[in-house]
C-alpha cells in the first residue's frame, strides 16, 4: 500500500477546503499556508484541521503535492511563488485559466511535475463528485492518489497539457458568460423600471432561463468570475476565435463586483462608465 501524500492546498477557498476534506478522506495529510489569508480562509482551514505551514516556501518544501485553486487571477503569481521555493513534486493546477496561462505557470515552476486540471461542477459534498478533467497522455499515476474517488471524479482528456484548461474556457464561456449577458439584460430592464416583467417572461421560456436569485449568485461570485471571462478572451483570441463577447463579460462582472452588495446592478446603470464617471 502507498504511503500517503502530504497534499498541500493553495489556498483553501470554499472548493479548495472541500478539496482538501476529499484529500483527508483518501488518507493523505492536508496542510496549507496562513501568510497573507483572510480570517475567512484561516476559519475553514482551522475547522478542517489542516496544518499551517505558514509560508508558501514552508509548504513546497514539506509537500508532495500542491493543489493550486485560487481567483485566477492569482494563479500566475501563486506558480511563481512555488517556483522560487524550488518546488519538485506534482503541481495539480486546477484554477480557471486559458492554456496559453497554463503554460505560463508550468515555465514557472522548472522541474515539477505539472499537471493541468480543469474542475467542473460545484465543490464535493455528500453525495456529490466534482469532474476533475486532467490532461496528460496519461496523466502522472499520482493524480489519482491526491482525492477521495467518493468525492472528485478523475476524468482524462486523453490530450498534451493545456486541453483541460481549454475545456474550463469552453465551458465556463456559456455558463458564465450566459449569466453576465442575462445581469446585464435585468439591468437595461430595470433602468426602465421592467425588472419584474423580465424576469416574469423569463419563466415562460421553453429552455432553462436565469432568476433572480441565480443573478443575485452572480452579483456575489462576480469578482472571480471576471478574471476568468478575462482568461476565456485570451483563449479566444488565441484559437482565432472572435473574443468580444467573453472580453464584454468580462467588464459586465467587474462592474458587477464593484457595486453595493445590496444593489449588484448600479454599477450597470451606467452603461460602461469608469469608476468615477456619471
């Protein structure tokens, strides 16, 4: 039987601590870094009982494996981090970015083991897996060790690094760039006091269609949804394929954060106005 690894998180957000759990439930040690966290994050990784190495050069020196799910627009920063601890084990990238990023970050980190992840679905719970796509032709036999199988299903592309990374982009085009459309559609409508009859006629549409609350979710996720809308653009651009559109989103959900919590669309209401301005 293998020894267990000891699984570094970087950083334990709300999917980073339910990886972490699903890392404790297949037998490894967790552990992760305190310098510069929220006292949101040091509550979750606390109530997990993951140990604190303090520093992210402490972490890559005591793991076997780090797990890299934070904002992505952090990731870059997160790899370079990593790289300077000298890092040699398995780095399991996971965080929403396009494969031209991925690539970034693998130059970063010399002589890891990298390996670009792609999560998609909601974080594991009871009774519900979260696909891991993972590329590699196969992947590292590591990969399969880091997370309870109960909980993180391990799904391979059967492709080079990159392709799970082109895949999150693929997905998270439509899905999030769906509801950045809809936000900025229930804006338009309340600027002429319609928000009601909008989401009303919503409910009449013979295809899934957004509520209110799926938008107010919006609102609260924008300020890391926006840097992924950002990541999609370039991977747009990238493959030749027009990115206005995920590049629009983009703006639609950085304005989106900016606004008051309790009124998610004033910031809208200003069609494209800088901060400052109207």
């Amino acid at each position: 039987m293998a020894e267990p690894l000891r699984v570094g998180i970087l950083h334990p957000g709300a999917m980073g601590a339910a990886l972490a759990l699903a890392a404790l439930e297949a037998g490894n040690h967790a552990a992760w870094a305190s310098e510069g966290r929220s006292a949101a994050t040091r509550g979750r990784a606390e109530r997990l009982g993951l140990s604190d190495d303090a520093t992210t050069g402490r972490l890559a020196e005591s793991c076997d494996v780090l797990v890299a799910v934070c904002p992505p627009h952090a990731a870059l920063q997160v790899a370079e981090d990593v790289g300077l601890a000298r890092y040699e084990g398995g780095y399991l990238e996971l965080n929403a970015v396009s494969p031209q990023t991925f690539h970034r970050i693998a130059g970063l980190l010399g002589s890891a083991d990298v390996v670009d992840g792609a999560l998609i679905g909601h974080p594991p719970a009871p009774g519900r897996r979260v696909r891991m796509h993972v590329a590699g032709e196969p992947p590292p036999a590591w990969v399969r060790r880091v997370f309870s199988a109960d909980a993180v299903s391990v799904v391979p592309t059967g492709a080079p690094g990159g392709s799970a990374s082109a895949l999150k982009m693929a997905y998270a085009l439509y899905s999030k760039g769906s509801l950045a459309l809809a936000a900025l559609a229930r804006a338009l409508a309340a600027s002429h006091d319609l928000e009601s009859q909008l989401l009303e006629e919503w409910k009449h549409v013979p295809r899934p269609s957004p509520t209110a609350g799926d938008l107010d979710r919006t609102a609260a996720a924008a300020w890391r949804w926006s840097g992924e809308l950002e990541e999609i653009a370039g991977a747009c651009a990238a493959a030749s394929v027009p990115s206005a559109m995920p590049a629009a989103a983009a703006k639609v959900l950085e304005q989106l954060a900016r606004a008051e919590a309790d009124r998610p669309l004033d910031a809208l209401r200003t069609a494209g106005a800088e901060p400052g301005e109207g």
